[in-house]
C-alpha cells in the first residue's frame, strides 16, 4: 500500500467505511449508536428523552410519571420506538423477561357462547382446564350453556381470587395450591407484600380444596345507598353496560376530568398495559368497598392521598395508540365496583 493509494478517494472511502465498521465491532453497539443522531436511537433514557420535546415521546412530561412497565410509541407515524419511564426493576421482572412467559395471554376474556360449544370444546380452544371455566363462572359438571351465554374465561389454568382485609399471598397459596413467586410474576406485582384490598389476582395453577376455608374467593357485596356514589364523569353517558369486572363505561373526551365518586384513600396508581386496562387507580371507601378507573390518561392523585367526593383524580384516556390506554375503542373510563353492587348498572 503506498502513498498514491491515499489519493484516490474511491480507496478512502473504503478506508473509511472499514474503520467505521470494525470501530463498531470492537467498541460495541453504543460506539456505533454514536455517530447517529439523537433522534435515531432505538431506546430511550430519562435523560435522553428530555432533548425531545414531551409532545413527541410522551403523553405527558417525564416528572410526572409513576412506576411504569416499557411500553412502546409511535413516532412520525412510522418509526416505533421503546421508552421506560423510571422504574423499579425487581429480579422477579427480569426473571419474567427471560422466560415464555411473556408468550402467555394475560387478559381474561369474556366469550359469548355460540352453537355448538361445549364447556369441553372451550377448555380445550383456550388450552386451559375444565375446572378453570366451571369455577370461573359459578357452574358444576353437570351445566349447560346455551348460545348468546356470556362466559368468563382465564388466560390460564387456575382461578381468580378477590384480595379482602388481612389476606396475605402466603396463605392463599397455601390454601389454593397456589405458588407465591408465580402469583407475583403472573400478575406483575412488585412482590408478595404488594396486595390491596378490592385487588383481583388469578391465581395459576390453583384449584378449589374440598374442605371450605375462610379464604372464600369472593367477597360479600356491602348494601350501599343509590346515592352513596355520583358518576365519576360529568357528563354521567353510558357507553357500555356491565362487563367484567363489576364495570360499566362513562364516554367522554380524552383529557376531560375524573372524579372520585365517593370519599376515599387511593390505592394504586398504576401505569401500563395492566391486563388490557390501561393506565389506572383504585380508591379505598370507608365502607370497605373498592372503585377501580381504568382507562386513564394521567392520574393526579397519589398512593395513600385521600380524597374527597367529587376530587379530580384522573384524566380520562383510552384512545386507540396512546400509551396506557389498554385495550380500548375510544375515549372512556372503565369503572367498576369491588365488593358492592354498581349502582349505574342497568
């Protein structure tokens, strides 16, 4: 290789390009990640993402996020892109990420029976046991469904358990055969201790004892007065009757406000994909009876904060696409009623 070599630009480019490439190689991909720009970069930090304008990430400013799983947004209509806002990441999570589970539907269903099914045949259609549709849905071996029959069904074998004062994950495992690590993983909770009365947690694997215990898998419902609650969207429109769990929809704009229908402390606040919904809180009443808002665009309330009636807790979301609406066709918010009737159910 001489000195003339150096003067033709075709064999400098070349130059160039290799040094480019194995530069890459050696120092590893954030080398090559180096030498794009910003606006290029696959993932995004908390610290990166302040030079974009929030507009074009987020929903809403980085400082106002709470504890979130990845997600991922679309920018410029085409380019996808995968975001974290802060988070505590546990072992139990990067555990999960390693493992097929994350192959595994997560979302109960609710099925409308059509001709010809059986609860045999849709055991098998959802690959989970008989025994998780009978106990899912209050029946015994010897029902039968109908077609237009609404059925609840799990996205895996086991059942679902209703969290009531003093519950620990310990003890329902225990009771259900149940495994804590699995339960915690299952439901994408932070740990064992992270439990709220009015939560709703399927258990994998579990199975009904023989032998009735205290722990009954459902709570009673409190009578509460038609009046103990108002609606949690001013405009009060019924979008959709009841539907799992205990719910009914309030149509709206997203980004008008959410109310707290009655007296409360805030539970959780969580953001997210959350088994199809979305971004959400639950409130705690005096009564002991828990309300649960789904579909949320930004929360404005906190975990332990009390609220009054009629509070503005929420912005309401669910619009196809934006990050946290869970599975939704619109703006709405998804309201349901633990260990009560829904008093706007018709």
């Amino acid at each position: 290789m001489g000195k003339e070599s150096f003067k033709n630009p075709s064999f400098c480019l070349k130059v160039f390009l290799t040094v480019i490439l194995f530069g890459g190689l050696i120092l590893g991909s954030n080398a090559a990640l180096k030498f794009l720009p910003l606006k290029e970069f696959s993932f995004l930090t908390a610290s990166s993402a302040n030079s974009f304008s929030s507009q074009e990430v987020f929903a809403e400013p980085i400082k106002n996020f709470l504890e979130d799983s990845p997600d991922v947004v679309f920018l410029q209509e085409n380019s996808i892109i995968g975001y974290a806002p802060p988070a505590i990441i546990s072992q139990q999570v990067l555990g999960s990420l390693n493992s097929s589970s994350l192959e595994t539907r997560r979302e109960i269903t609710e099925y409308m029976v059509k001709e010809g099914d059986t609860l045999s045949s849709l055991a098998e259609k959802f690959n989970i046991s008989l025994k998780t549709i009978l106990w899912a849905n209050d029946l015994n071996s010897k029902s039968v469904i109908q077609p237009g029959q609404e059925l609840i069904i799990l996205p895996v074998s086991g059942l679902v358990y209703h969290i009531k004062k003093g519950d620990t994950l310990g003890k329902i495992a225990e009771v259900y055969k149940g495994k804590v690590d699995e339960i915690v993983a299952f439901n994408e909770l932070a740990n064992r201790d992270d439990v709220f009365v009015g939560d709703i947690l399927i258990i994998p694997g579990g199975e009904i004892p023989k032998i009735t215990t205290q722990y009954v898998r459902k709570p009673e419902k409190t009578p509460i007065a038609s009046s103990y609650f108002i609606c949690p969207h001013s405009a009060c429109k019924i979008s959709q009757g009841l539907h799992w769990y205990n719910a009914i929809d309030f149509d709206g704009e997203c980004g008008d406000p959410l109310h707290a229908v009655a007296e409360g402390t805030v539970q959780r606040v969580r953001y997210g994909w959350n088994g199809g919904a979305g971004n959400y809180i639950t409130i705690l009443h005096p009564n002991g009876v828990v309300t649960m808002y789904g579909h949320i665009q930004k929360s404005l309330v906190g975990p332990g904060q009390h609220v009054s009636q009629g509070k503005t807790i929420a912005l309401m979301g669910g619009k196809p696409g934006m990050p946290g609406c869970g599975i939704s066709t619109g703006c709405h918010v998804h309201f349901d009623v633990r260990g009560a009737e829904n008093p706007f159910a018709k």
